[in-house]
C-alpha cells in the first residue's frame, strides 16, 4: 500500500502497536518503522490503542489527509459531505478514499458518494463501513449492500469486495462473523429474519478512469422489469442456468397458466429456504470466515 489516503472524519483504530504488527505478519504485509502514536482519545490511549494517522502511515502511505465539517478533533481540511460541491484541489487526489462509520451520520447521502466518487484517483479504492441492522440512533441510515453494489456499478466501478458483517456489542475486541454477499448465487433477504446482532456492511470499490455521476435504481426491480418487458417468466431472484428451475420452466412453457403456477411455487420455495437458512442464522451468502 502506498500513496495518499483520505478519511472521513477521525478514524477509530482499536489495536495496540502489537496487535498491529501481528496482524500484518500474518498477512504477510510488511509494514514500514516508525513509532506508533497513541489513540488521541485518552481513555483508548490507556488501553494501549494507537491512532489512525499511525496506523496508515505504517501501512505504507505517505499523505493522510482526514476531511470534515468541523475542526474539533484536528481535521486537515474542512468539507462539508451534504455540499454539492468538491473542492477542486481535493478532486481525483487520492489512492484511497476511507469511511469507516462517517457516511451515515451525513443527511445527504448521495451527495456524500459523489464526494468520495470525486476525491478518488483513477484506479484507487473507496472503502465503506456502514451499519445495516439493528443501530437505531447511531445515526440518520441503516443500508442494505444493494446500496453500494448498485451505486458502484451504476457508476462503472469494480467492486472487490462486499461483504455483511454480523460484528459484537464488545467492538474493540470482538469477534467478526463475515458474509460475502458479492459472489452470493442469491442476495434477497426476507424481511424480518436477520437475527438480532448488529450487522454492518463492508464495501470496496475500484474507481474507473472517469466519474459518470449516474444514479442508480435498486438491481434487483431493474431485473423485475427487464423479466416482465421481455416476458420472462423467471422469478424475481434468478434463474439458475440449467437448474431444476429453469428446467421445470422450460418443460411448462406451453402453457402461460402453468408457466405463473410454476413460476410462483419456485419463488414461494426459495423464500421459504432462504427463511430456513437465516433462522438458523445461515445467511444465503458465502461464509469469508471469523476474525
């Protein structure tokens, strides 16, 4: 890693200076020396904590620069995320653009992507860290992954990662549940059985060599109407190819009315399966691992 990075705000980092160093040899990240400066917050300073200028530098990076709208904890530069404007001396600045819990306390937050969208170089990464569930009050939005795959591929980026991330009430030393929902066959959730951990959504995304500034529809109702404009009776999740129920479809296509009864029982049998799953708090996305 190396180059310039831009936060979002102040970043929390709740590792010591051994931690980190652990954590980089068993990645096999080499990191560059220099002495690790203590969390600013004291109470996190007592816990042996470093700061999040420390911790980036050390991961190589040669300029962090940490933007927000007021100057109470030292920012670099002041910017306003709801402003529609980019300063121009910001824009297309930076390697890595990072949010690790700032968008959602920001009331527009379309604008706010715009933002990171502009400050990004051609080829740099954005990363977000979003709450999804059960984190009323911690600010103005809970999202859903949707909210990233589709703003980020609307606007021709490549995602390299997305992940749902079930996280602890103890943050600093927790362990991490985490879920690719990128390479998930299926991403519809039913509504309502998530269980009652936290959740967050991870994102990282690759910029293109331009922003288009495009505005996303949610993917899965674009699938919805491209099916119904092309009178494609596949259900609303997708049709597996050469899967069972693509077979069953094709062997009633004959018949319109046993086309919609076959089409309904498939959806109302995934619905019922992906309920079973979450229930048994088996998300219908790939398992990444616990950290």
């Amino acid at each position: 890693m190396s180059g310039r990075v831009v936060t979002l705000g102040s970043q929390h980092v709740y590792a010591t200076a051994e931690e980190v160093e652990s954590m980089a040899r068993g990645q096999g990240v080499t990191l560059r020396h220099h002495n690790f400066e203590p969390h600013r917050e004291p109470a996190l300073a007592a816990r042996g904590f470093v700061s999040d200028r420390s911790l980036l530098t050390s991961l190589g990076f040669s300029d962090i620069v940490r933007v927000d709208v007021s100057n109470y904890e030292a920012c670099d530069e002041i910017l306003d995320l709801n402003g529609p404007e980019t300063p121009p001396a910001l824009q297309g600045q930076f390697d890595l653009v990072l949010d690790s819990g700032t968008l959602e306390h920001v009331f527009d937050f379309p604008a706010a992507l715009r933002h990171c969208c502009r400050l990004v170089r051609p080829g740099g990464r954005i990363v977000h860290l979003t709450p999804s569930s059960n984190c009323v009050e911690h600010g103005f939005y809970s999202v859903s992954p949707t909210l990233f795959y589709d703003f980020y591929r609307a606007n021709r980026h490549e995602l390299a990662d997305l992940f749902l991330c079930r996280i602890p009430i103890d943050l600093p030393r927790g362990e991490w549940q985490v879920f690719d929902y990128l390479n998930a066959p299926l991403r519809m959730i039913p509504i309502g059985m998530l269980d009652q951990s936290i959740w967050f959504t991870w994102s990282v995304s690759i910029a293109p060599d331009r922003f288009d500034d495009s505005t996303p529809q949610q993917g899965f109702y674009e699938q919805t109407w491209r099916d119904a404009d092309q009178n494609d009776l596949k259900d609303a999740g997708g049709i597996a190819e050469g899967g069972k129920a693509e077979r069953l479809l094709k062997a009633v296509q004959f018949s319109p009315g046993l086309t919609r009864i076959s089409s309904s029982a498939i959806g109302k049998w995934r619905t019922f399966v992906n309920a079973r799953r979450v229930r048994r708090h088996q998300l219908p996305y790939p398992s990444v691992g616990r950290f």
